[in-house]
C-alpha cells in the first residue's frame, strides 16, 4: 500500500468533480480538434484529464471519473446496482458473508494484460473503482452516492508492474 501512495493513489473524491458536459461540448466553437500526437504528452492528448504521477518507484499515468448514480451505460443506471444485493450471488459461490454486504462495501478491480500466459504477462492498465459518498452529504442515499473510478497505466515499459505490485 505504501507504494501506491507513493504513486498517487488515493481514496476519495475531494479533489474530483462531477462532470458538467460531455468534452465536446466544452470545446469552444471554432476551437481545433485534438491535432497529432507529440511525443511528449502523448498520453495527455489522448486520455484528456489525466496526469502523470511520479515517484522514486517509477511513475503511471492516472485519470480518475466520478459518475453520479443516474449514470446510464446501456439501459442500465449505476443506481440500479446499488438497489439489488450481494447476497443474491451467495448460492453460486459458496461465500455466505455476502448476506451482510452491500455494493457500497466492495472495491472493483479490473485488469488490462498483454496475455494469460504467466511470465512475461504485464498488466498495462489497472483499473479500480468504488462507491463513496458525494461530499457534503450527511444521509447515505443512492442520490448521494457516486462511483470513482481510477485508472493507473505505466509512464514506460520499465514501470508496467508498479500499479499492480501491492495489490496481491
């Protein structure tokens, strides 16, 4: 865990903000669309809001969303996860301590490798994301709630195992 603080991860919203519009449509009329990529920065040019976050272990790359619970991807909203339950997957587990749980309590991790194969496999995204409470909110309500989601690419091929080292 130490490590990935040392590479910017964090918990929590603070410094994140609901978005306002979609990109395009805070582009300013008449403004150029993205140009070439340069060398430098390419990654900000493609992943528009990220930033690179260094440290004496390395560096990745790291963009961060936060998405209202009336955010829909396809015909569902994240709301919807939030009003059913864990316990409904307990049969096909075999893991009872779902009953307790709610969607709120769980960390999503996804992971993007070049393979299956073992060695020499790398993983060149990590994805997490969680629900918290929006900030100032007293009650916990599914209003109230929004999904951070953070993904962590490395700067280099040198660096491609430093988001993922502490998470096993």
């Amino acid at each position: 865990m130490a490590r990935l603080r040392r590479l910017g991860v964090v918990k929590g919203v603070r410094e994140l903000r609901l978005p306002s519009a979609a990109p395009e449509a805070s582009r300013p009329a008449g403004a150029p669309r993205r140009g070439p990529l340069s060398a430098r920065g390419a990654l900000e040019q493609l992943l528009p809001g990220g930033r690179v976050v260094e440290s004496d272990d390395g560096g990745c790359f790291v963009i961060a969303r936060v998405y209202a619970t009336a955010h829909r991807h396809g015909g569902d909203a994240l709301a919807d996860l939030l009003g059913s339950r864990p316990a409904a997957g307990a049969p096909y587990v075999r893991e009872p301590r779902l009953e307790a749980l709610d969607f709120r309590d769980f960390l999503f991790l996804d992971t993007e490798t070049t393979g299956l194969a073992g060695a020499g496999t790398l993983a060149f995204m990590v994805g997490v994301a969680y629900f918290e409470p929006r900030a100032g909110g007293d009650d916990v309500d599914v209003e109230d709630d929004v999904l951070v989601v953070r993904q962590y690419f490395p700067v280099s091929y040198t660096h491609l195992t430093l988001p993922t080292s502490d998470l096993v």
